[in-house]
C-alpha cells in the first residue's frame, strides 16, 4: 500500500478482555516497529521486527503483550487480560531497512474500561 | 532519566510568526536525530540529522543539529495554521541503530 496502515483506527474493550491490533506495513519494507504513546508523552519503543522474527523485544512492558509478523509483512501486537494502564495509542511503522527513516501509520487509540 | 528533552512544551503564536522549537539530548553512542510533525496520532516524518552544522531545509521548515552541545532546533518561518500540531524529536544511538527515543514533543498552536 501507499502507507503504514493500521485497524481498527480506535478499539474500546473491558478490562481483562484480550485485544488484537493489526499493521500492514510499506510495501517492501523488512523492519516494522511498534511503539506506544501515552497522553502527553512522546511514543515508547516495544518491539522491532526484521523479517519475520522479533529481533527486539525489549520494550514490550510484561507478558502480556506479544507480537507476530508470520509472513514477514503484517503485524499483530497481542495484548491480553487488558488493564486500563494499557490504554494509549499503538503506533506501527515500518522502514526499508534496519535503521532507514520509519514511517508511521495513523496509530489505534485503545481504550480499555 | 529522559535521554530527549523539547522546549517548550507548548507554544502559542499568530500566523507569519516564525518559531524555534529545541531539543537535547543525552546519549551516549548518537547516531542520529529526527524530527516529526504529529497532527492527531500519526507522526509524519520531517528531517533526519546525523552531521554537525548542516542545515536541512523544506519549504518553511529547517532544522540543524549541534553534536557537541547535543540539541538540534527546529525552525518555522511564516507560520500558517496548517503548522499546528505536536512537534516530536527522536534520536537513534549506535548500539541499536533503530528505536527512536522521543522527547514529549513540543504543541504548537498557530492562531489566524
């Protein structure tokens, strides 16, 4: 595609319910990041995918979260038992290689009630 | 300890103003500095800056880097109302040569 996209654009779930956010990066792009912002905060590193495999995934707070990118093209970040700290926006971007300008796609704003 | 610093956090201004916004860093293997402009929730990319004194310009928009007093600036001439948004700064260190580490960002209203 033309750009980083990502869905759903907002997501509203009940504590302790599990949620999936997905990314679908630029066509051709090998390096897809996740980063999460919080309001008033500029967006905090979680996880980098080279390919298909997490080559870091320092920045995911607890075993909560998990992401996957099987084919090496899309992304799901996976956070499960949602607690109401999780809520923030989820960015995804992708650059054409490790280290390349990341564009960003438009983000989903989760809420967790 | 934040690595990225901006100021001001925020900033109010008139159309035709002109802007500087700053940013400092802290770290230690510096591989380079990038800006973005954050209108809603997706930052769109501006500059990126690896070298001392060299002025990256794009229309309105310019942005220099000083490695050994550690920040860039950001400058905005003629401002329009299009220029209102969240103004993020990030740096990229050596040791991983790809997470951006972002400063709060810098909310920048520009009124008619």
């Amino acid at each position: 595609g033309a750009g980083v996209s990502q869905t759903p654009s907002n997501k509203v779930t009940e504590k302790g319910k599990y949620v999936e956010l997905r990314c679908d990066p630029i066509s051709g792009h090998t390096a897809l990041y996740w980063y999460r912002q919080s309001l008033g905060q500029g967006p905090e590193f979680l996880i980098y995918f080279q390919g298909t495999g997490a080559a870091d995934d320092s920045g995911l707070p607890n075993d909560r979260f998990f992401a996957v990118r099987p084919e090496g093209s899309v992304s799901t970040l996976k956070i499960q038992r949602t607690e109401r700290g999780d809520s923030a926006v989820y960015l995804c971007a992708s650059s054409l290689a490790r280290g390349s300008i990341a564009f960003f796609g438009q983000g989903t704003r989760l809420t967790v009630v | 300890e934040d690595k990225v610093v901006q100021s001001p956090l925020s900033l109010v201004v008139h159309e035709g103003d002109t802007v500087t916004l700053n940013c400092s860093y802290e770290v230690t293997n510096f591989r380079s500095l990038l800006w973005y402009k954050q209108e809603k929730k997706a930052p769109t990319f501006l500059f990126m800056l690896t070298s001392s004194g060299i002025e990256k310009k794009s229309g309105r928009l310019s942005s220099i880097l000083d490695k050994k007093e550690l920040f860039s600036i950001l400058n905005i001439t003629a401002t329009q109302t299009g220029d209102s948004a969240i103004y993020l700064c990030a740096v990229v260190e050596s040791n991983s040569g790809y997470a951006l580490n972002f400063g709060k960002g810098t909310s920048l209203l520009v009124t008619p």
